[in-house]
C-alpha cells in the first residue's frame, strides 16, 4: 500500500548527551607540547575538553547520548525505527559507526546509517531525519552525533594547532511527528564546497594512489587531522552568517525573531565575531567549547541538551542551529522548540 504523506512538522521530542569523565586542561596539553593555555583560551575560549579512557568507542558514548534522550522522549529504543549516526571520528573505517550503535542499542534489525558530513553532521542529519518522517517512511528517529578524537590527535609540537581544539563527546535527539503543528524543524538548508576539502582533514588511511597506509605516515602525522586554520576561519565568518540569513529570508524572520543561537563550537572567537556582526545579542546565545573543546557533530545535540535540562528551551522559543566544518560543509536549522 502506497504511504500517505500527511505528517507536517517533525519535532525534537527528547535529548541527551554523554561525555568521558577524563578532563584535560590546557595546562596538561602543555606538559606534553608547546602550548600553553593563555594560548589557547586566547585564541579559541578553550578552557579544558574530555578524553575517553583506553577501551571506549564512539558506540559506548553514543549508546549512553541515545539512552539518555530515549528516557526524556518516553521511549524504548525499539520504538525507534531508524538510526542516523553524524561522526567524522567512526568507530572503524567500515562498517559505520550506525551498527555498532544500534546493536548495543539491543535493536535487532532496525535500519540506520552513518552521516559524513563532518562538524556540519548534526545539522545534515536533521535535514535527513525531517524528510524521512515526513515522507511517511518512517515515525521514530534516533539522531546521534559522536565523536571520539582524541586517539587521532597529533599530541606533539607539530599537531599542537589541531590538538588543542578537539574533545570528545556525543549528543542525541528523538525525531517524531510533532503533536503541534507549530511546533519543531522549520526549516533546513545545507551546502557543501568541496573544492575546499583539502584545507582541513585527515589524509591517511586513503585508497588515493592505491597506497592505503604505511608506517611512514604514522611517523609523519599524515593519520592525524590537518588545517589550514586561518582560512578554515575566514570560511567560517563568512558561510555561517550566509546560512543563516537564507534560513531568516525563507521564514520571513529577522535576527530578533530568534530566541536561542547555538553556534558549532570551534572557536568562540568565530562565534562571537558572527553574533556582534549580525546583531545578536550575548545573552540569547549559548557555548560550551570552554568545557568540552571542539566536539565536531556531536557538539549542535550537547548544546541543545544542556540548554534543555537548564530550563532555558521554552515551548515556542525559535531555535537557530548553525554549523560549519570540514569538507567544507556548512548548514543551519531553524527549530520552533516543543512537542
Ligand atoms: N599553542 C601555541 N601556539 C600555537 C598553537 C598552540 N596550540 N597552535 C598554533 N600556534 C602558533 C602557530 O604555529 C603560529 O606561530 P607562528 O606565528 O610562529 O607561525 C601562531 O600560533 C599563530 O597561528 P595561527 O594559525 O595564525 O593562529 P590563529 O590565530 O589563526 O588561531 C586557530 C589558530 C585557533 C586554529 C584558528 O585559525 C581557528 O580556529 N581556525 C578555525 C577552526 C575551525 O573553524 N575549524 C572548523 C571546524 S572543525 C571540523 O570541521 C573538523
């Protein structure tokens, strides 16, 4: 029997996030390379970020995000029928980071899959999950954005300028038909410039020249991430006010129509630079990269989730999500809070 589209509006029914325990503070950073934190809390607002313990995958965190955000939706993870998993850090290069999840999750044969698409991940996820509720293909969505970094990092000298960002983390929502049509995911917009996709990355393992890896790139640090910091920056300031004000102009809204501004957190210096040359005033935005670092896709779901469980989400509250990363990927989700 052919489906009937007539869901309108899918919400964001529960949220939740997990982080390791294990903080790492700039000054630890600094024991083991040259840094140090007036640097980095200069430069990026990064105070400390957590790393996993030897033995825990991006599936463990993304199982305790998920188990979270299912108990605040009032749901079991069977009610769930499919699985979206953001993460630039996968589990493993194959299979996704999705079947680790969903068999810790104890689903049987409930389908899902891996979203690549970088610290833009989350956002790109909630253009996916809205379109497949409300196409009818299916009612419950799990989204997770995880990430586990720090076994990639470079933690010496030469990686000290990507080192010090990244942390790791995962944050998790509910999709479900929202039960007022006023409420939930207004609007999504996306883009990819792929020309850029050198400026920021990891190189190795790669089937590029039928090398894959070899020892040498593990000496030379061609398995750890790699950026050309000051132009992934100017990219940043520019395509997330662009996103931003495509998403206001498709709704008819303006800057003060928004109650809540959630930047991805790679730099508080790019985020702070975006909310005064936009007019967004300090107290509607929130951050976290003080605490947790740059946590990639993971970081839109943390924020949402501290944001809900601070009481700061109000029922009708218009919610702007905006992130930009790797690839280069950049997108924003406007997001009317409430069931
Ligand atoms: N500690 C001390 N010094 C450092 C460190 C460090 N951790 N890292 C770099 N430096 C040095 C550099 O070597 C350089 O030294 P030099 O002047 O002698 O050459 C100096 O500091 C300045 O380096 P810049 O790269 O110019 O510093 P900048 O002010 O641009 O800050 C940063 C660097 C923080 C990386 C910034 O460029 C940035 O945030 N870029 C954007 C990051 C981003 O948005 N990423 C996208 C999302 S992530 C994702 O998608 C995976």
């Amino acid at each position: 029997m052919a489906r009937v589209r007539e869901i309108s509006q899918v919400a964001i029914t529960g949220t939740g996030m997990a982080v390791p325990p294990r903080i790492v503070t700039n000054d630890e950073l600094s024991k083991i390379m040259d840094t140090s934190d007036e640097w980095i809390r200069q430069r990026t607002g990064i105070e400390e970020r957590r790393y996993v313990a030897p033995g825990v995958s991006a599936s463990d965190l993304a199982l305790e995000a998920s188990q979270k955000a299912l108990a605040t939706a009032g749901l079991n993870a069977t009610d769930i029928d499919f699985v979206l998993v953001a993460t630039l850090s996968p589990e493993q290069y194959f299979p996704g980071t999705c079947s680790f999840l969903q068999a810790k999750l104890g689903l049987s044969t409930t389908s899902g899959l891996d979203i690549r698409a970088q610290c833009s991940g989350f956002v790109y996820g909630l253009e996916m999950g809205q379109a497949l509720i409300a196409s009818g293909q299916y009612k419950r969505i799990l989204l997770v954005g995880v990430e586990v970094q720090s076994p990639a990092l470079d933690l010496t000298d030469r990686g000290r300028d990507t080192a010090a960002l990244f942390g790791d983390g995962a944050g998790a929502v509910i999709l479900e038909a929202a039960k007022n049509p006023k409420h939930g995911i207004q609007r999504v917009i996306t883009h990819i410039e792929g020309k850029h996709a050198d400026k920021l990355g990891v190189q190795y393992p790669s089937a590029i020249g039928g090398v894959w890896i070899k020892p040498e790139h593990i000496a030379d640090g061609g398995v750890s991430p790699k950026m050309d910091g000051r132009f992934v920056f100017k990219h940043a300031v520019t395509r997330m006010p662009e996103v931003i004000n495509e998403v206001l102009l498709d709704q008819g809204l303006s800057v003060p129509d928004i109650d809540l501004w959630l930047f991805h957190q790679a730099n508080l210096r790019i985020n702070e630079h975006i909310a005064q040359g936009m007019g967004i005033p300090v107290e509607k935005t929130y951050n976290n990269i003080q605490k947790y670092g740059n946590t990639s896709a993971a970081t839109l779901p943390m924020l949402l989730d501290e944001c809900r469980r601070d009481g700061r989400l109000k029922d009708g509250d218009r919610i702007m999500m905006t992130a930009f990363g790797a690839g280069f990927t950049w997108g924003s989700a406007l997001v009317t809070w409430g069931k």
